[in-house]
C-alpha cells in the first residue's frame, strides 16, 4: 500500500504533524473547530464519494447519528468508553444498519435516492425524539473516552482526544481515496455517465451502488462518534434532515474533486458560521446561502476546481488538423 | 465451425404488439452475420433479448450449449456475448482513454476490489492498443461530447470489444455516419475483429455495406425472419426486395442485371 501513495495521500500523511502542530500551537477554540470539522468533514466525505456515482444523499445524518448514538449508548448502557471499542461498534452498527437498508436503496437514483435517504433518516429521527429513555430532543451525555485503558485528565485528555479524532479521520480519508482510485471507484464514476453501458460491461451497478452506499456509512458512522466524543453529547438533531443538508452543503461547496475538499470545506464552512453568526447573528443563514450561491454560479465544480485550476492550468490538446475520422 | 449461439422460438410481446416472433438464428465462431430490416422490423428486440437487456416472452437462448434465457446483461456480458449501440452509450464528460481504461477495468474484475489502484502504466499501454486497433488513439485525450459522430462509434465499439468476446452485436454500426464515411469505418471494424475471431452480428441498413462485409444475411419483417442465408440469395428473394429491401434497392438491382 505505501508503494502507491499518490499525491492526495501524501498530502494526507503530511496533514497528520502539520495538524498535531495546530494543536499545540493554535488557539483552542479554532483546534476545537479543527477537531469538529473532523468529525462532521468524515460525513460530508462519505455524501462525496456517493455523488461520484452520481447520488445525492439527503439522510447521511443518519450514519452521522448511528455512529454518535452508538457510543453514547455503549457509555450509557454498558459503561464501554474505550475510544478504539466505540469506533468499531459504530463501524459495525452501521455497516450491519446500511446492508439492510442497502438493499431497498440502491435500486433508486437522483431525487429518489435522495428522497429515501433522508425519509430513512427522519424515521430515526423521530424515533429519537420521542424516546424519554433516551433524553427525547434533549438528546443525553457520553462518558469521556478512554484509551485501552488509560483516562488523561484536563489538559492532557482534550489534547489526546484532538489526536484520537486526527488520525482516524486521515486514515479515514486515504482508505476513501485508495477505494476512489480502486476498479470499484471507477465503476462508480461510470454510473454515474452511463448505468446502462456499466451493465453491458460486465458489472453490476446495483452492487456498486450497495458497496459505496455502506462504505459511505461506515466513515460517517466513524465521524459521529469522533464528533458525539469531542462534544460529549449526542441529541436527534444529529440525523434531521438540516443536518444532512449542511453536508451535502460541504460536498457541493467543496466539490469532489478530491478527498481533501470535504475536509478542508467543513472548517471553512464552520469559519464562515462563526464570522456569519458574529455579523449577523439574527440572518446568518442568508450569508451561509448567499456563499453557495456565489460558489454555484462562479464555482460550480466546487472550490477544489481552485485547487485543479492552478495544477492544471491547460486544456486537453486537441488534436491536430489532420487527424481524421477513420475513413475520410 | 462450431454454433455458438442458437436461438428457438424466441418471441417478446409489448401487450398486444408483438415485437419478434418464432425467431430462429445460429452463429458459428469467427462467422460474420448481416441482419437487415426496416424499422420495427424486431432486429434491436432480438439483440435486446439475446444480450439480456429483454426477457424473452418465450422461447429459448442458447449460448455455447448453455441455456442464458433471462441472465442479466452483465453475465451474458462476462460469458463472452457483448454489444454495441445505435447511440452510442460512452461516459461523455469523461475522455476517450478514460472510457477504454473504464471497460478494461471492468472487464478484468472478477470480483469487486476496493483497495487496490485500478489504473496503471500496463492498463494505459493496453487501452491505447485498443483504441489503436481501431484508428482513434489520435483522439485519446478528447472527451467524448466534442468527437464527431464517427469517432464516438469506434469508441462504443471498442468498449464493447474489450473483454474480448466470443460473439459481438453491431447495432447499426455505420448510422449517423457520412456516406463517405461508411465503408472505411466497416472495414476498419471487420479488419480488427477477424484479427480476434470473434462472431460478429450487425445491423446494417445499407445494402452495400452487408453486400461488402456479410457472407450471411438474416432478413426481418414484422418481428419474423423472412429469410437466411448466403447474401446474394437473401438479396434476390423477392419477398425480401419486396418488403425489406424496398424499391430503390429493387430498381438498382434490376437495372444492374439488364446491364449485365
């Protein structure tokens, strides 16, 4: 696997001291931030690779939720706080969840897929809601994480939770661009052209859709426990349809042009919130939305085609005069 | 030649319309087989219904021995039977090279692999030599939307040649494309597929062209096979100039043979 990193993934491996620096060096609440967009940047990755294939999930919130709950739950009802166990019980809840659900959704497409999604997610979310048992819309506390073992303290504890998220979700990031740079990927690529042609070479669509749709679970599932630990706190807000909007909205300002651009969008879109929120606290939305408007229009492969632009700066060659069509 | 594909009594109805009906066709390995007919004649329903795309109402496909009736189209693909388009069906945003190194890619897994990088050096040099077998490498790097027609057919073609199948249906293989065009572009194709042995089936409104490149013929009207056989016969058979052909085909033909 280290033979072929490509770019993105050596960038990823650099982010890993450069980030452990912000977190010694900057202010704890932008580390904070960091740390948030981690956890909420692993969802707007897993609505990415799924608009590869060309769908729009409008209920990724509700991996975002499984994967928060699922700790919360472990804390709650078995005492479970070691970081490593809660990530694997939410990989296997939602890997087990999104199978089944998997099944019904992955014969839908376009504003179907989109309009299942978030009607799965707004089931949860009023399951949840309406659970006195589970704090209702209140939602309820986790424990603080543990390490095999080990339970810093203080300082020493936000610090080692700050890692905990950091290298996961970057490890996170390179499994996603190994799968996007995988024959599996490319399949998706190609359903999202041509789902007819994808049949006719060979492949079924439907499996790759299954595939992408519990692999995009999986790493949401991950960001909600990193995100439910670093708040200490999980309510059903995590799987409303606003919630899942906020990552598509990440997806598309960000574009999908790389594994890096969702990671990165979810910061600047939390900076953006909180200068949005500190101008205008009453209409921050309308800045939030006059920002996707603006990117839509002037950007509308998102702002990594920034990024593409600069790398490469010229066209595809055309090809000379004189080559013609066989025949001519 | 051994059959590798026997159809019996194949028939697909649309509610009362009945689309192809007691169609009975065998294919030899390497053999090359023109099949015409006006539109709505059944001959796309009988390749839909062959390469999967259609469940046949009734009858039987058989494939190398093995009943295929009903299999989906990608494992009627992966048994070695592919198709082109009469639109051609490419990835448009993506480049030529891109779409070769897609069906390559998808031709050469046999289970899904997630990991492991699909695309390298070997891969590129072998989609070249696909897109060099049909004299398009030049257009390698140009997405598909800005190709003429022409190119774009090579490319569906060559997609549907990676996998190196065993029997290829050509839809329409020359429509869209200039009248000058036509014969070069089928000779191209004819050339690269004797080279594999691979069966080819096409479609093919132009009679020069199934005169040029068929030994066989298959004629369809209203859903039925009217004839088959060596093409100068099927040709000179009267129901077929009469309601395949059509008249200007009839008085070409005619005129030719009072000449001679």
């Amino acid at each position: 696997m280290i033979r072929n990193l490509d770019r993105t993934e050596i960038t990823l491996l650099a982010g890993i001291p450069f980030l452990i620096a912000c977190g010694l060096l900057l202010p704890q609440w932008v580390v904070n931030y960091i740390q948030v967009s981690l956890g909420t940047g692993l969802v707007a990755l897993g609505v990415m690779i799924q608009m590869r294939a060309g769908l729009v999930s409008f209920g990724q919130g509700l991996y975002f939720c499984i994967g928060g709950y699922t700790a919360g739950l472990a804390g709650k009802f078995f005492g479970i706080s070691d970081i490593f166990v809660l990530l694997l019980m939410g990989i296997a809840t939602s890997v087990v969840i999104s199978g089944v659900l998997g099944i019904l959704i992955r014969r839908y497409r376009e504003i179907f897929f989109a309009m299942l999604t978030m009607a799965v997610s707004m089931i949860l979310f009023g399951m949840l809601s309406s659970s006195e048992e589970l704090g209702s819309t209140d939602g309820f506390n986790l424990l603080p994480p543990t390490y095999l073992g080990w339970s810093p303290e203080g300082e020493v504890a936000t610090f080692t939770l700050y890692i905990a998220t950091v290298l996961p979700a970057i490890f996170c990031a390179i499994v996603l661009n190994r799968y996007l740079r995988s024959p599996m990927g490319y399949v998706n690529e190609a359903i999202r052209e041509n789902e007819l042609r994808v049949e006719y070479l060979g492949t079924s669509a439907h499996q790759a859709v299954h595939i992408t749709y519990m692999i995009a679970a999986a790493v949401s599932s991950i960001g909600g426990v990193l995100w439910a630990l670093s708040l200490g706190h999980v309510d059903p807000e995590m799987t409303n349809w606003t919630t899942s909007g906020q990552f598509v909205f990440v997806a598309i300002l960000s574009g999908t042009g790389s594994i890096i651009a969702p990671l990165v969008g979810t910061f600047l879109l939390e900076i953006l919130r909180v200068y949005a929120v500190d101008i205008s606290p009453n209409t921050w939305q309308m800045i939030l939305g006059t920002v996707m408007l603006l990117i839509i229009i002037f950007l509308p492969k998102g702002l990594w085609s920034l990024v593409e632009r600069k790398r490469n700066p010229k066209q595809p060659k055309q090809p000379e005069p004189s080559a013609k069509v066989p025949g001519e | 030649m051994t059959t590798i594909l026997e159809t019996k009594n194949l028939e697909r109805t649309f509610g009362a319309v009945v689309a192809a009906s007691d169609i009975n066709i065998t294919i030899k390995e390497g053999e090359i087989l023109g099949v015409i007919g006006s539109n709505g004649a059944g001959k796309t329903t009988f390749v839909n219904m062959v390469t999967g795309y259609l469940t046949p109402s009734s009858g039987q496909i058989l494939y190398r021995g093995q009943d295929i009736t009903g299999k989906p189209t990608r494992e009627i693909t992966k048994l070695g039977i592919c198709r082109s388009f009469q639109i051609p069906q490419l990835f448009l945003e993506l480049s030529v090279i891109d779409n070769a190194l897609i069906a390559l890619t998808i031709a050469k897994q046999t289970r899904p692999v997630l990991l492991r990088p699909a695309i390298d050096e070997k891969l590129r040099a072998e989609a070249m030599e696909v897109l060099a077998r049909f004299g398009i490498e030049q257009w390698a790097e140009q997405e598909i939307t800005t190709l003429p027609q022409g190119v774009r057919k090579l490319v569906d073609i060559a997609m549907a040649t990676v996998s190196k199948p065993d029997l290829l249906f050509l839809d329409e293989p020359t429509s869209g494309v200039s009248a000058d065009e036509k014969m070069e572009i089928m000779r191209v194709l004819i050339d690269a597929l004797k080279s594999t042995n691979t069966a080819v089936l096409f479609i093919e409104h132009d009679m020069e062209i199934v005169e040029t490149f068929s030994p066989r013929v298959a004629a369809f009207y209203e859903g039925t096979i009217l004839a088959d056989g060596p093409t100068a016969e099927v040709l000179a058979n009267d129901k077929v100039r009469e309601y395949v052909i059509g008249g200007e085909f009839h008085r070409k033909a005619t005129s030719e043979e009072a000449v001679s």
